[in-house]
C-alpha cells in the first residue's frame, strides 16, 4: 500500500528509539519520550512544502507533537504539515 499525501504536507517514518539505557537500563514504550526525528518517506504536491526542497529519503526534525499518527502494515508513520518539519539533518 503506497501513501501520497496531499497538500503541504508530508509522510514521515520516525526512528526508533533505543529501549535499553547505556548503563544497560531496560526502558518500556511508555517510559520512552517521543521521538522527533525520522525520514520522509513522500511528499504532497502543495506550494509551500516544495518550496522548502524537500525531498523522500531525508532526515528531517518535526515538532515532538505535531502530525497526525498512523500504523499501516504494523508500521508507524507521522503526517505532518510543512510548517511542522523544524530541521532536516546532513
């Protein structure tokens, strides 16, 4: 199943995080914060977000709250509006 969002905004995969502390910590999901950073997976066809040049494969920062969560094929994913992308990672 493929997702295109529409408009300004955009279908993000957010990375894992690690469940397990350094000192070895084992940490439950619900003691875990959430996660705001991950990878664009597609992009709307909206004026504002191509003015950003964003583009699929991208790492990116997003508001820790912002978006619209979703599980397809017992996967995560975030919609999130342009004006929620906060940084993209190089």
């Amino acid at each position: 199943m493929t997702i295109k969002p529409i408009g300004d905004r955009l279908l993000v995969s957010p990375t894992k995080e690690e469940g397990v502390t350094k000192s070895g910590i084992f940490l439950p999901d619900t003691a875990q914060e959430k996660r705001a950073e991950g990878e664009i997976i597609s992009i709307g066809g909206g004026e504002k977000v191509s003015k950003l040049g964003l583009s699929a494969g991208q790492k990116v920062i997003f508001g820790k709250y912002g978006g619209d969560e979703i599980k397809i094929d017992n996967k995560e994913y975030k919609i999130l509006n342009h004006d929620d992308i906060l940084a993209v990672i190089e």
